[in-house]
C-alpha cells in the first residue's frame, strides 16, 4: 500500500550531501593531480621558455582526455 511513497528524514539528506562532498572533493583532487603531471609533462617535451608550446601540449592532452570519456 505503501509503495512509492518513502519520505527521506533531515538526516539521511544531511548524510546524503555530505557523502556527494566527499566525492566530488576526491574527483578534484584527482583533476588537480591530473593537471600537474600534464604540466610537469608539458615542461620536459618543450624548451620552458616557450610557454605558448606548454599551452598548446596541456590543450591537446586535455582534449583528448575529454573525448576518450
């Protein structure tokens, strides 16, 4: 008789949003680890001085990190 019709407490909610915090905190972390060791590659391919070519390497790895999700 019931179904259908479940009503989700302050609590669950509260511990609902703190868990999807916890994720995305974690997915952060992982883009900003992702974003160093693209830049730290970028740094060993080119001449530093160059920092357009940096620019460039960082974009076409992040385009094709979009496109392969």
């Amino acid at each position: 008789m019931l179904e259908g019709k479940a009503v989700i407490g302050e609590t669950d909610m509260l511990w609902t949003m703190q868990k999807v915090a916890l994720i995305l905190a974690a997915m952060l972390q992982t883009m900003q680890q992702v974003a160093l060791d693209v830049a730290a590659q970028a740094l060993d391919f080119f001449d530093v001085t160059k920092a357009t070519e940096v620019e460039c390497f960082i974009k076409m790895i992040n385009t094709t990190l979009a496109e392969s999700t």
